[in-house]
C-alpha cells in the first residue's frame, strides 16, 4: 500500500520558552524536526511526506535543510493554518490522490521508534486506524462541573501519542466534514472517532520513549550534561615468599605472596585509587597510610567497602570498572569469575558491570621476571 506522512510543525511551541518554534532547536547538535524526519526517512516506510509549516518559518526551513538535510523524504511543504486540525488539513491536502495510508506525526515527538511506526501502520492496513498509545501511570481524577472528584480507573485508560495513521480517503473526509461543522478537536483520533465510530489503539517498544517536547523543562532535561566522573588506578607490589597471594579478595594458592602493609591485593589497591581519583580524594596512601598500624595486614575488601562509602557519601554510584592485572605467573583464568563476583559485591553492582582482565608480558619487566605483580583499574562513577 502506498504510505505517506504528514509531519505537523507549524505552532509556535510558546510554552516551551524558546523564543522560536521549538522544532528548530537543537538537541545534541540536531534540530528537533530533523531528528524527526531522520525517523521516518530513515525507517523506509514511506513514500513520502508533507512537511506542516507557518510561513513565519520558511527560511529556518531553508536553512535548516541546507545544514542538516538532505530531506528526500519530503515531497511538499504545506502551510499551517490557525487550528492544529487546520494544519493537518493542509498537510492532508498535499499528498497524492492515490495515498492509501496516512501516519499523521508531531514533529515535537523526535524519538519515535520503527517499531512505534510499523504497529500503527499495521493497524491501519487492517483495521483502518491505528493510534499509538501507552498506559496510564498515574492515578487520574475527573473534575465534575459541581467541583466534585471522581477517580478513575487507570486500567481502562490511555495516554494518546502520534503517529496516528488511517486510510487516506477517510482521514481526508472526516477533515472535510469537521471544517464544515467547525469541530473542535485536540487530536485526529478524535476526530476519525467522531465520524467513523472507534479508533484502533495500539502499543509497542519504544512508545514510552516517543514523549513529546513541550516545556521549557523538556528541553533542559535533554541537554543536560550528565554528572559523571571516570579514574583511573594504578599499583604495584613484590612477590615474595611466606606471604599470601590476594588478588579481588581471592585467597590464591601458590608458593609466593604479594608484601605489603595490608594483604597487599594489588587490584584491589588500583580500583581503589581509581575510584578516589573520580572523586578528586588522592589516593590509598593518603587515606590508609601504611605508617598506621591499624592497617597492618588489612583486608583490601574491607577498605573496599570504606572507599564506596565516601562515594556514596559524594552522592555518586559505580557505573562501570575494569581491572587488569599483569603477572607472569600463576595463571589466573580459574579465578576470574569469582574475582568479578566479589569486586561487585563490594561495588554495589550487578557482576555484568565489572570486568578483570589477566595479562603476562611475555616474560618482560619485573612481572615477566616474577618478580611482582601490577594492577591497572579504571573506573566510571555517575551522580
């Protein structure tokens, strides 16, 4: 069947608090209309679309096809009219007499999905309509005309989104016949409600996402930068006999051990001071120094645990690590999963967010000689 949209972007987005139609703001070095079109061009669904427009933003068209384009997608630019259903009228009036399907979409929905596209595409192939639609979250109440609440059961509820598509003929009538009888309406399935009796709603992956850019609030959230800190750890201790090997807070059975004041869990030490780097506090030395005799021979995972409460003090949480030891010997792969396990838990993190890497170096340097052990850590922290 032949599929067109209508991409309505014609209102001035006032609330929004812009100075300028919201559409033409960018996102993440993006307009809001081009990411848009990028979805329905890019989804190769469509035969083509007409772009809604006011007048008053034909050159922010121009020239925001000549930075972001090329839009080979839209095949008219219709002029926006007083009404939203005036716009898509318009819209409507644009495309093709042989139009089968029409998906009718607010350019302030930039994050629509294929998948949000092909449910109601299919819908209205078969049914004639298809709205997409999410449940209601909230609990939603009815204000009467006396002042009296009434609550409603939000299990029967949806919340309405674009694309809206239909079959092109009947969409075009409804419209027809709402002009004629000056209809006031909020949407278009309200519309196709009104003259054909019931829309098909439909829901699928990524309907959630597909939220619509309205307030000023909407556009902050968007290009805010998120808080996050990365460091990086780095330690090194000798192999010597008598002494335990410790790595992760594995207790390894070989005939060397790390030396050091604590166990000396040499990857332990690193993701710590990778940690105390995100946050800017220095590193192991400074906060368990190794003149203290209250650290003699410490378990490296406790520390762990005082290190991730100043992290959480700081309001941040782990969101990745990696760690990566190098020693010649002894082989460490039978060990690694436990290691990822145990340096999770004393994260606070699920084991797929942490990675530890076992390496020689061909028998090079100090730990190809054996004669030491060396950790490297890196580790991402968000607020």
């Amino acid at each position: 069947m032949s599929c067109w949209a209508v991409i309505v972007a014609a209102g001035r987005g006032e609330r929004a608090g812009l100075g300028q139609n919201k559409v033409f703001y960018k996102v993440d070095g993006r307009s809001v209309l081009g990411r848009c079109l990028d979805a329905f061009q890019n989804c190769g669904r469509f035969d083509g679309a007409a772009l809604v427009l006011s007048e008053a933003d034909e050159a922010a068209w121009q020239a925001l096809s000549a930075r972001e384009g090329p839009f080979p997608l839209v095949k008219a630019v219709a002029r926006g009219g007083a009404t939203r259903r005036d716009s898509v009228y318009s819209g409507l009036l644009a495309l093709p007499e042989d139009a089968e399907l029409v998906a009718i979409h607010d350019a302030a929905r930039p994050f629509v999905s294929d998948a949000v596209i092909d449910a109601t595409l299919e819908s209205a192939r078969r049914f004639g309509s298809g709205v997409i639609s999410t449940a209601v979250v909230d609990t939603i109440k009815q204000l009467g005309a006396d002042g009296r609440v009434m609550s409603l059961d939000r299990d029967t509820l949806r919340a309405v989104q674009t694309p809206q598509t239909f079959h092109y003929q009947k969409i075009l009538e409804a419209h027809r016949r709402a002009r004629a009888e000056e209809l006031a309406v909020t949407d278009d399935a309200m519309l196709f409600e009104h003259y054909y009796g019931n829309v098909r709603l439909v829901t699928a992956p990524g309907a959630e996402e597909n939220r619509k850019l309205t307030t000023k609030a909407d556009f902050d959230a968007l290009n805010a930068v998120p808080d996050v800190r990365v460091g990086q750890g780095y330690d090194v201790h000798r192999l010597v006999e008598g002494r335990r090997l410790i790595l992760c807070g594995v207790d390894i059975s070989w005939e060397k051990g790390l030396d050091g004041h604590s166990d000396a869990d040499v990857a332990v030490h690193a993701l710590m001071d990778a940690l105390l780097g995100a946050l800017g506090l220095g590193d192991i030395g400074h906060l368990f120094p190794d003149t203290d005799p209250a650290y003699e021979g410490a378990d490296s995972m406790k520390l762990l645990d005082a290190v991730m409460e100043r992290v959480r003090e700081k309001g941040y949480r782990v969101g990745n690590a990696d760690v990566t030891i190098v020693a010649q010997r002894p082989k460490l792969a039978p060990y690694i999963e436990q290691m990822k396990n145990n340096l999770a838990a004393g994260l606070g993190v699920s084991a797929e967010r942490v990675n530890v890497k076992a390496t020689t170096t061909e028998r090079l340097g100090f730990e190809g000689e054996g004669l030491g052990i060396s950790a490297q850590a890196v580790a991402l922290l968000m607020k």
